[in-house]
C-alpha cells in the first residue's frame, strides 16, 4: 500500500429542533429563495465520503440529506463510510479518475491534498454563495484550511478543549468548582489542595497535563499562551526551540512535581477510560473537549448527579487565551464531477438551522461565527458561551502539507522529557529538526 500511494503521489502532482431560522438567516447575510427564486440548475448524483461518528445514512444525518434532496429534487447522495483520515484513499482515486465529490479526511489534511493537486478551491463557490461568506468563518479555519491563499478545506464539525473541573473533589479541597482558577498561579495551588496520595501512589491527579483526547500534543497550550507559534509567518520554519517552548515546559514540569512526579500520575492514568476517572473523583481537573459531555461515562455521571464546573485553561502573567480544538472538514476533488452539487450541499449543511441541528445533536460548535455567537444556538447556556468564546483562539498542531507524517512528532517532546529524561531544550531541539526535515520535503515535493 505504501508503494502505491508513493505513486499514485507523483501520479497526481503530475496532473431536530427547529429554531427561529428566519431571523438567524437575516442575521448570517443568507437570502431566503422564494418560489419565483431562479437557481442554477442542480441535479445528479453526489458522492460523499465520510465518517461513522456523523453518519449521514441514519439519525440527524439522514435528516439533513432527505432535506437536502426534497430542496434538489434532481439530486441523490450517496454517503459511504470511508476511514480515510489521512486522504491516501482519495490520492489513489483520483489517480484513477474516480474520487468521491466529497470527501472527509482529517482536519490536517486540506493543505497536503492541496499541495499534492487534489483538493480544489472553494473561492469561486465563496465568491457567489448567498449562505456562506468566508468571513463568517472562523479565522483558526480558514488559516488551517487555506493553501497558497486558497480555501481547500471546508470545517463542519469542531470541537475544543475545556477545562472540567470535579464539583466533589474540589469541595473536600475547600474550593468551588464554580468558581475555577484563572492563572497559573491560582491553578498550582488548586492542583496541590485537590491532589490526593497515598504513599507514593497518586489516589486523585491535581492535574495530569496529557489525560484527554489531545494527549501529549496539549504541551502546546502553554507554549501557544505565552506567545509561542509552532510555523513561523510563512510557514516554512518550525518554531518550538525557543525560549517559549521552555517557559512552558518549565511550567508543566513544575505542576507534575508538586504531585509527586511523572511516575505516579502515569500509574493513575493507566487502566481506565479518562472520562470514568474524572466522573469517579480520580481527576480534579481534566482538560478535555466540549463534546465529551456525550462520552458514556460522563452523560452517565451527569444523569447520576455529578457536579463539575468548567473554564479556559489558566493562562500565565500577560499570557493569551488559547485552547487546543480538532475538527472534522471536507475537500473537494479537482476532478470531481459535481462540483455544484456538493458545494449546494455544503452550503445546505451549514445554513444556519441545519448547522444549529447538527451541533445540537453532535454536541459541536458551527463553523460560521455569526451561528455560534447566535441567541439561537447560545441560548444563555454558559457552557456553549464559553465554548464558543474559546474558538477566538483555537489552535491544532501542524496544518502544513505533510502534516500527517508530523502529528505524532510533536508529542515526542513530552515523552523525552518525562519519559527519557533529556532536558527541555534538547528535546525541543531534537523535534524541531525532526519536524523541519519533514515541512522541508513536503514543501519541497509541492514545488
């Protein structure tokens, strides 16, 4: 499979609650079609490569899609369930002539399939459209999904990363969970009350810094507050060998000492689904995504009763507000044959009550500003305020081409650091490199 897609590389360079919509549509600069409307014509059939966590053959999905053709009554989707996270499987149907019209890989993976001539832009769809104007995107997209000033990638399902902080736990401390820490300063001493060992085990975490969904790659989040970038402006310099990069390591090493070390917090996080632990008193503060309220452990211990409170992560002395965020996105092959169709049915998917649906139901936030900062979708609930104040600063890894081959780089850091035991600026060194040498050939093969 390797040899194939190597070729296939070079084959390629070659060549369900309704809400007040009417009012929200005003609002995003959408124009409602009336029945003397004239539309370009819309027809055929579009095929769509996706995901089974937002299945589009059944629940919300399938919703959307029935509307989507009763809107287009020429129009049929086909969604078929492809895992293809890093778009190898599109590079090789492309080269064959036959790529899906849309496809949904990983959300790093708009800038390769760019560099690589597969994706095709959006702007000329952008430039006409009356539901989607890219400015009404949100800028953390359209900087991760742009490719030589291009958008090649369109987000529809992102998440970002809260701190939940246990209400139970941080009662025994004497602290309220309701009223978080805001600083690094007022988050150690946080971490100290609430942590709870016996001997040299760790019985309840403070804060173990990669338990979560985003794992080792969160080491970011301090290095992004205090000013630091992983690519320098124009992308072609990794930029983590600096003192930024130390300060926050400096930071994160000092809170996983004052719980006993890396040992004992690594002993913790062994053995049980993450969520079960935070629900079961064994994390005080679990930095995690907004989503995971729908993880089974969690809605579970809400319907139980569980009490926790929720924040931004604590951010240093004059530091910014960031948070770590996934997301899910589609691209669009150059040669697929119903363009029209599947940018329609992109913009079908985020109009404004169907994306308000879609995030409801997938407990997500919609891609379009001017929807998520909507009464509509906030609905005073602090929660999504906050999650949505959040995505002003949301930032994930390497977009660049050649992301793929760099995600896992970039959490080698913490295991030399905290496993190997090589000092900060060693280990910074040694994956800045390792990351340069990778940007410096995909740079090199998009030329």
């Amino acid at each position: 499979m390797v040899g194939d897609v190597a070729k296939t590389r070079r084959s390629v360079l070659g060549g369900s609650a309704a809400v007040g919509a009417a009012g929200l549509l005003a609002a995003c600069g959408a124009s409602a079609q009336g029945p003397g409307a004239t539309q370009p014509e819309i027809k055929g059939t579009v095929q769509i490569w996706g995901l089974p966590l937002f299945d589009f053959n059944a629940d919300v999905g399938a919703e959307i899609v029935r509307e989507f053709e009763a809107k287009h009554p020429g129009v049929k989707v086909e969604y078929t369930l492809v895992d293809d996270q890093n778009g190898d499987k599109t590079r090789v149907a492309t080269a064959g002539g036959t790529p899906p019209d849309l496809v949904s890989p990983n959300g790093l993976i708009p800038q390769s399939l760019a560099a690589d001539g597969v994706a095709a832009s959006f702007e000329p769809f952008l430039k006409t459209s009356k539901i989607i104007r890219k400015q009404d995107l949100w800028p953390t997209f359209i900087n991760d999904h742009s490719w030589k000033g291009e958008l090649v990638g369109m987000a529809y399902g992102p998440d970002i990363r809260i701190m939940y902080l246990g209400g139970d736990r941080y009662a025994r401390a004497g602290l309220d969970a309701n009223k978080p820490p805001k600083t690094w300063q007022e988050f150690e001493a946080a971490v100290i009350k609430t942590t709870e060992r016996d001997g040299g085990a760790v019985k309840t975490a403070g804060f173990h810094p990669f338990i979560g969904s985003g794992t080792e790659l969160t080491w970011t989040v301090p290095f992004w507050q205090l000013g630091g970038e992983l690519l320098n402006a124009d992308g072609t310099k990794v930029t983590i060998d600096n003192e930024k990069g130390l300060q926050a390591w400096e930071w994160i090493v000092k809170v996983v000492n004052m719980q006993g070390g890396w040992g004992p917090l690594q002993d913790l996080r062994r053995n049980a689904v993450a969520s079960q632990k935070f629900v079961d008193g064994e994390l005080a503060n679990y930095y995690e995504a907004n989503s995971s309220r729908t993880n089974a452990a969690f809605a579970k211990g809400i319907q139980s009763g569980f009490k926790y409170g929720f924040s931004h992560y604590p951010l240093p002395p004059g530091g910014r507000r960031i948070t770590f965020g996934g997301v899910h996105t589609y691209v669009m092959p150059k040669a697929s044959k119903q363009q029209a169709v599947s940018w329609a049915f992109l913009e079908h998917l985020l109009s404004p009550e169907v994306n308000i649906r879609f995030a409801d139901r997938y407990d997500r936030i919609p891609v379009r500003q001017s929807i998520a900062k909507s009464t509509q979708y906030l609905r005073d609930d602090p929660f999504r305020i906050l999650s949505t104040e959040e995505m002003a600063g949301r930032r994930w890894m390497i977009p660049a081409p050649g992301a793929w081959a760099m995600r896992s780089d970039v959490s080698t850091v913490a295991l030399d650091i905290l496993d190997q035991g090589l000092s900060i600026r060693a280990a910074l060194a040694k994956t800045q490199a390792t990351l340069q040498q990778k940007l410096d050939a995909a740079l090199q093969a998009a030329k």
